[in-house]
C-alpha cells in the first residue's frame, strides 16, 4: 500500500508541486539501501518507483535495530 510521504512541496526551480507516495519499504540491491518512491508533479506521474538512497544515519539506526533483534 502506497502512503503520501508528507505534504507536496513546491519546487520553484521546476515550477510545479512535487508530492511523493512510497510503500516505505527499505530495499537492497546489493550495493546501497533504498525506498521506491512514485514522484508527482502537479498531479502527474513522472517517475515511477523513482530509487531514493537510505542516509548513512537511518542505514546505522536499522543495522543497530537488526542487531539487537538477533539477541
């Protein structure tokens, strides 16, 4: 199920309103963690399970939460 990540931003530089929906599931592709994002501007799709990279902190907060989930 996909959920609306916060509210639309407006992107001056583009001119338009950018909202994001995502499933919030963390992924990994063997060479970095992400979340699939579908990006909208003013309503429209124009990037389809766009690949968002996991910060460093929030990769350390999961391995930490996976670790101790081990013990």
């Amino acid at each position: 199920m996909l959920t609306q990540t916060g509210n639309s931003i407006l992107r001056g530089d583009l001119g338009v309103e950018e909202t994001i929906e995502s499933d919030n599931i963390v992924r990994w592709d063997g060479d970095r963690l992400y979340v699939e994002q579908d990006v909208f501007h003013n309503g429209q799709l124009v990037h389809r399970k766009y690949r968002r990279t996991v910060t460093e902190p929030v990769a350390q907060a999961l391995w930490a939460i996976i670790n101790r989930a081990k013990q």
